[in-house]
C-alpha cells in the first residue's frame, strides 16, 4: 500500500505542466538556480519555489548550495524510461 501511495503522490506531482516544464529544462541544462529557472519558465520566484519543492518531495530534484547559491538538478536514481518520455515532448 506503501508504494501505491507515493505513485500517487508521484503522478500528482507530474500531473502539473509548469514542473514538467521545470523538469525538461534541469534535462537540458543540468542545474539551474531557482531564479534562472523562474525566469526561462517565467513564472515568478515564489512559485518555482513551490514547484520545486514539491519535485523535491517526491524524489525528482534535489539541490546543492554553492556559496550563496543554491542549484537545482534531476536525481540520478530517476527511471531513465521517465526521462526518456519527458524528452519526448520537449
């Protein structure tokens, strides 16, 4: 029942067009801030905030801080198949 649960949380989480946009963009670029990543998607800087964190949460992204800066990036234990589809529709 464990696992049914975080796939709903997972799809939940997926089920939101602008953190699929977050999503292809750390595919193509790496790692981003979250003001880089607010202003390629333009969304404001509150609400990637909140997008990322919810990706966090699930297990999608997870960050690193450099000096005062803090960077965004794709986990390396998510399915490559998953990849795969978001690249898809890029």
């Amino acid at each position: 029942m464990k696992n049914l649960k975080q796939l709903t949380k997972n799809f939940k989480a997926l089920g939101n067009e602008r953190r699929l946009k977050i999503l292809k963009l750390l595919l193509k670029e790496d790692k981003l801030t979250v003001g880089e990543i607010s202003d390629r998607i333009s969304l404001s800087f509150r609400s990637t905030s909140k997008h990322l964190k919810i990706l966090e949460n699930t297990g999608f992204v997870g960050w690193k801080q450099a000096g005062t800066n803090i960077y965004y990036f794709i986990l390396s234990d998510v399915s490559a198949e998953f990849l795969k589809l978001i690249k898809k529709f890029s």
